[in-house]
C-alpha cells in the first residue's frame, strides 16, 4: 500500500549541495531533477534486483520514503549514480599493492578507475621491498615504498572522481617496516601528498614493545625476516609529534581490526578506506549508508519502533545495492559477491542527544548512543538471518570459520563520514558533535550572515535568551561556554567539538565500537590549539587500550601552516615596536627586525592554482608583513595575477606597519568575496583569525565558496557549499 508522501522542504545549504553535486543535469548543464525526483531515481534503480518478487512496488515505495523523508541516506556514489550510465554505487575500496613493478602499475590502474566512479580506495605499502634493498630481476637496489606512493598521488591529481568527487586514498604502512621513519615523517611538507591520508598499521607486538620501553623488529616484507630493529618509544614519539604538527599520520590498530575479521579464511586486513571506518580484504568494496537519528526522538523519547522499521528496510537497500552495482573491476566484483559486506550507519547522533537535553561528553550521553547503536546492530543481523533464508547466505559463509548463524552480510554495520549527506539531512555528521552552533557567511560587500543551529534557536526562542546580538558573540567565541545569558544546563548540551574533552572523544568512540559496530569509525578526535604532545600521545594511548580500531586526533589550526624561522635572542635588541605618532604629528613606519617568525599558507585560486602565503609577525603574533610566492611565476598566462598578488601584498604589509587598524584592512579585503579576484578576502579571514588569537589561517577556507573548513570525521569539509577532501 502506496502511503502519501508529504513534502519535505530542505534548507538552503540542502539545494546547494544537490544543485552542485548530485542533481543531473542536462546535455545543456540544466537541472532536470529536484529532491523527489533524486529520491525515486535511486529507490527504483536500488528495488530492481527483487522485481520478480511479489512486494517489490511497495518495497520500491518504501525505499523511497525513507530516503525522500531523510530518515536514511546511502553514501554519495549511491545518490549521484543510481539510475544512471555510471552506476557504480559503492564508496569503499582496498586494491592491493603486490610487490611487481606490474603489480604496483595495476594497482595504479584498478584505483584511477575507481576514483573515475567516484570511489575512495585503500592502499598497503606494506608488500614493497623497503629503499636499497636489492632487485634480483635487474640486479638493482628498491626505490621503496613511498616512491610508489608518490606516483599514486599524481595518479590521483589528474582525475576528479565522476566529475563530482575528489580523488581520496589511504596510505597505509606496518609499523614493522622497515620504511617506517620515512613514512612517518612524509607529510611534514604539507604540499607533497595531498591526495592521501596517512596512516600507520600499529601492531601489538609494537604495543607491548612500548610499554616495556624495549625495541621491536623491522621485518622485510619480501621474506618475513626481521632486519633490524628499533626503540618503540622513539617511533611512537615520532608519530605524536607529527600529529601534533599537523593531524597526520593516523594510528591504525591493525591486530584489533583482524581479530574481528569475520572471514579470517579469505585473508587477512591490511588497509581501510580513506576515512578508516572500513577495514577491508584486497579488492574488497563496501556500499554505505546512513540513519539518521535526528528524525527518530519523539516526545521527548527515542522512537525504537521507527529505528527498527527503517533498520530493516535500510539492509535489504544496503544488500540490493550489491546487485544492481556496477563494479570499476572484475576482481572487485568477484570478492565483493563473496561477503556482501554492508556499512549501516549513523548520523545524527548530537542532534538526537540534544533533543533529550543528554550533553554529548556524559556519561549519561554515551549510554544513550551505545543503546541506540547496539539496537540498530541487532535488528540489522536479524534481518540479514532473514534474508539469508530467502536469498541465501554470503558465498564465503563457512560454519567451520564463521562461528556466528548464517546470514546476508559478512559484516553489517561501520559509522561513515557523512559531510555532504548530513548536509542534506540537516544534522550533525556521524557520531560526530556539532563543530559549532552558530556559524558566519560572508557575503558578498564584507557582511556577514549568521548560520544559527536549528536546535539551539529553538531552545534559546523557548527559554527566552535568543537576541540577535549573543547569537553573533556565540559565532565569534565560537562557544556557548561561559556565556551568562545561557543557562548552565544547555551550556553543556551544546557543547561542541572542541568543547568536550579528548577524554570524552576517546570514549564516545569507544563505545560504540564495543557496541553495534562490527567495522570500524571515522571519528576525529578535537583537541584544542594549546593541547600537548603528552596530550596526544595519551588519546592514542586511551583509544588503544579502551578497544578502538584507529584513531585520528586534530589539533586546532596545527594543518594551517609552517614555522619557517625561529626567534631569536636578537630579536630584542632588534629596534621592533609599535607604530607611534612623531614629532610632526605624522605616524611612523614600523621598522622591522632582520629575523622574524613567520607562517606559510598553501591556497588554491578559483582555477586550482597553488598560491603560497608567507605571513611574518612580531613578538606579540601581531602580522606585521605578507608575501606571496607563485610556483607558477614563469608562465605567461598567470603573469598579471602573480603581478597583482605582489602589490596587493606591499600594500597589506604597508598598512600593517603604518598601525593602520586591521578591521579596515579585513573590510577592504573582505569586498572581494564573490568576485573573480577572491584571494584577497581570504587573506582577510586570515587577518581575522590572528585578531581572534585563533591563528586557523588558511586552513579554515573552502576553494569552492570561501565558507569556513571544518576539520571532522577525518576531512576538511565546508559546511556551507558542501566541498569535501574525502566525500
């Protein structure tokens, strides 16, 4: 029975994301869908497998509700290609990297045709003979592995995923390989390997190594021999003083993913999908999808009834999607039809959490998430049993290795990121909390629009402390901590990223993973700007020992840029101050020290060409002078930007010397937004964040629109226009 469909309205940001990226167009780039259409372009294409069935015009009808009434959305490639030439449908990829120089080059192919669907893959560098080790074929020595990973990496710049997607990989290596340091240290240089998130494979033999402050064997991958060894301490060091740089590398806790694998028979896991939250065998894919629990409090109450209904239509999509898939390669769709692995997740969760007043750090919160999410686990085996019985077990099922009933799915649940598609549903990503409540637009002539949480307008409407004025301090504080006006007990509900402690972070993600989710979870862990390397070497610590299978901590502005000097004693004696009036009653020019600290920004124009910004300023952090440098100076075409790039950096820095007061320096800057020209006001976002002593810098600007990145989920994503590294 058809039930009638009421019309959903989307936000603004909602359209945006669909018009850019999802709605098809025409031969003529005009739109030829709107919401409803999308919703029922998948639902008919995803019931197609089960057309010979007796229910298949209601079950088309049902995946149509549940997707139109954003209850549950599938992953991107899902919504962009079902129903259409491309239909390839899945998000998660792991190719193998066989240690050939064939091997390598197939695995460099089999990834560009995946990325060309619009796919994420997962790559170990963990097969290739480590750098110097010798080549019995050509009586040569081994470049190896990051070479190679270099040579995907440019594979990957050429091709935007569908037209629609960035390219996005995972780089994974052993921490026993003999490479290791290299790898570690890759991404120091934030211009080189900007297609990849990196991570290492910790093993527990590392682990007990570490704790015992003992050294651990490097093993040749080649033969399985140890080679050498190295102090576990030093390693691990290592890796928390890079992420405490700049975010990378990941920790993945390899032997905790494997000892969940549920078919040890076909192989064993070396690498995830690039946000980490898919641990799968080479050549394995996974199609994902999201509930989202924002639609699901009623009352005051969690409507399990709704969850278990929708859980189980989302399983029989997830498992049809399999079906009507089509797949880059032979050899992904061969292992693919083995374990018909699914990824049920989540998104949604903070705003479910807030409509029951349950702060996201609680304890209290974490029970009601690891319920909720323990609850969609079971419902979702059940449902898989079920369609065993009717459609048949996975082909891999074997009760002599699978100790666990007969079922669709060799795994069931993992929890995504959703950056674009919780746009669309309007609500929190994943089990991610809000990264703020209240964010600014700017707009075209430097104003600028506020972006006010629906949940927390509507709690500050119904308690009586909504003004116009705090929701604008909200935004610039960028909290809702220790504002007088807001009651104390929704200070703590809305709390958000960088609010709640990486204790709680750690835990939250835990408990999940303890609790429904056979997979894994991309969730970042936010520490603030002033957090340690102690800070950070603990969060791996605790997200180790409390059964977490990776782990991703962001610092707060760490990916911004590069300290290119260091102060020196000098610097006091150098004749540095503050512009001052003279005698004349004319200002003075600051005179400047020989040896300034100084900051790099790597940005991209509206073309995608790399502009580096080079920001020196004085002991107080105050930007006293600007550069811009050009990769691309010799080439004729972009000789006018590089020239206009130049003057306009003399003049902020001229400006900056004068005292000129820098609110009307970001002003003048800021009139650029929109336009052709639109450098210049994101160097005023820039002067804007040493203002609020937040020194985010470039980091926090969209290519696309300007709007601000937000770091989650493993990705920078914007939340106005719906850019994304990785999704």
């Amino acid at each position: 029975m058809t039930v009638k469909t009421q019309k959903v309205v989307l936000t603004e940001t909602a359209e945006t994301v669909l018009k850019r990226r999802y709605y098809i167009k025409d031969a003529n780039g005009e739109l030829v869908e709107n919401w409803e259409k999308l919703a029922r372009r998948v639902a008919n294409a995803i019931a197609e497998p089960d057309r010979e069935l007796p229910d298949f015009e209601t079950l088309k009808d049902e995946f149509f509700q549940m997707i139109y009434h954003l209850d549950f959305l599938p992953n991107s490639p899902c919504l962009m290609n079902a129903g259409t030439d491309i239909g390839q449908l899945s998000a998660c990829f792991v190719l193998p990297i066989e240690d050939t120089m064939e091997g390598i080059f197939a695995a460099i192919r089999n990834g560009a045709l995946v990325h060309k669907t619009g796919g994420g893959t997962g790559y170990s560098f963990s097969r290739l003979r480590a750098r110097n080790a010798s080549v019995r074929s050509t009586q040569g020595v081994a470049s190896g592995p990051l070479s190679f990973a270099a040579v995907f990496d440019a594979a990957t710049e050429t091709i935007k995923q569908g037209g629609k997607r960035r390219g996005a990989n995972m780089g994974v290596l052993r921490v026993d390989h003999p490479d290791i340091m290299d790898f570690i240290t890759a991404k120091q240089d934030q211009t080189k390997f900007n297609n990849f998130n990196f991570s290492v494979a910790i093993t527990d033999a590392f682990m007990e190594a570490l704790q015992a402050e003992k050294d651990y064997e490097l093993i040749d991958p080649s033969n399985k021999k140890a080679v050498g060894s190295m102090n576990a301490r030093y390693v691990f060091d290592t890796i928390v003083d890079l992420a405490w740089h700049n975010g990378e590398p990941g920790v993945l806790f390899i032997d905790a993913a494997n000892k969940a694998n549920p078919t040890p028979q076909l192989g064993e896991f070396e690498a995830t999908n690039p946000c980490g939250e898919q641990w799968l065998l080479p050549f394995e894919s996974c199609n994902l999808g999201s509930i989202n629990l924002a639609r699901f409090v009623k009352n005051g109450q969690i409507d399990y009834s709704r969850i278990e209904a929708i859980t189980r239509i989302a399983v029989r999509f997830l498992d049809n999607v399999i079906d009507c898939n089509r797949y880059p390669i032979p050899e992904i769709e061969a292992m693919t039809m083995q374990t018909r692995k699914i990824g049920l997740g989540i998104m949604g969760m903070h705003d479910m959490l807030i409509q029951l007043g349950i702060p996201y750090g609680s304890e209290a919160g974490r029970m009601c998430a690891a319920e909720v999410m323990a609850f969609i686990r079971k419902i979702a085996e059940e449902k898989s049993i079920e369609l065993a019985v009717t459609k048949g077990a996975f082909p891999a099922y074997n009760p002599e290795h699978n100790h666990y009933p007969a079922r669709r799915n060799a795994a069931l649940t993992s929890i995504q990121p959703t950056g674009t598609v919780s746009m669309i549903a309007d609500c929190a990503s994943g089990c991610e909390p809000y990264f703020s409540v209240v964010m600014v637009k700017h707009v075209m002539d430097g104003d600028r629009l506020l972006m006010v949480n629906r949940w927390f307008e509507k709690v500050a409407r119904e308690e009586n402390f909504y003004s116009d004025d705090l929701m604008a301090r909200v935004a610039d504080k960028g909290t809702v901590v220790g504002l007088p006006e807001i009651p104390a007990q929704w200070q703590e509900v809305f709390k958000t990223a960088q609010d709640i402690t990486p204790a709680d972070h750690i835990q939250m993600q835990a408990i999940l993973q303890n609790n429904g989710v056979d997979s894994s979870i991309s969730k970042t862990i936010n520490l603030p700007n002033s957090a340690t390397k102690d800070e950070v070497r603990l969060s791996y610590l605790m997200g180790y020992k409390l059964g977490c299978k990776g782990l991703t901590v962001y610092r707060d502005g760490s990916r911004d840029g590069q300290v290119l000097n260091t102060k020196s004693a000098s610097d006091a004696q150098s004749g540095a101050q503050t512009a001052t009036v003279g005698v004349s009653g004319q200002v003075v020019k600051q005179n400047l020290p020989d040896v300034m600290s100084a900051k790099r920004y790597r940005l991209k124009d509206k073309d995608q060409n790399n502009i580096y910004i080079i920001v020196c300023f004085d002991d107080n952090e105050k930007p006293m002078e600007v550069f811009a440098k050009f990769p691309y100076d010799n080439r004729i075409d972009l000789k006018d930007k590089s020239t206009m790039w130049t003057t306009l950096c003399r003049l902020v820095s001229l400006a900056l010397r004068y005292d000129i007061p820098m609110e009307e320096i970001i002003k003048q800057l800021d009139r650029s937004a929109g336009h052709m020209l639109d450098l210049p006001s994101q160097m005023g976002k820039l002067l804007k964040s040493f203002m609020a002593g937040t020194q985010n810098g470039f980091s926090g600007t969209c290519p696309d629109c300007n709007g601000q990145l937000v770091y989650e989920e493993g990705c920078e994503t914007c939340r106005s226009c719906g850019y994304s590294k990785c999704s």
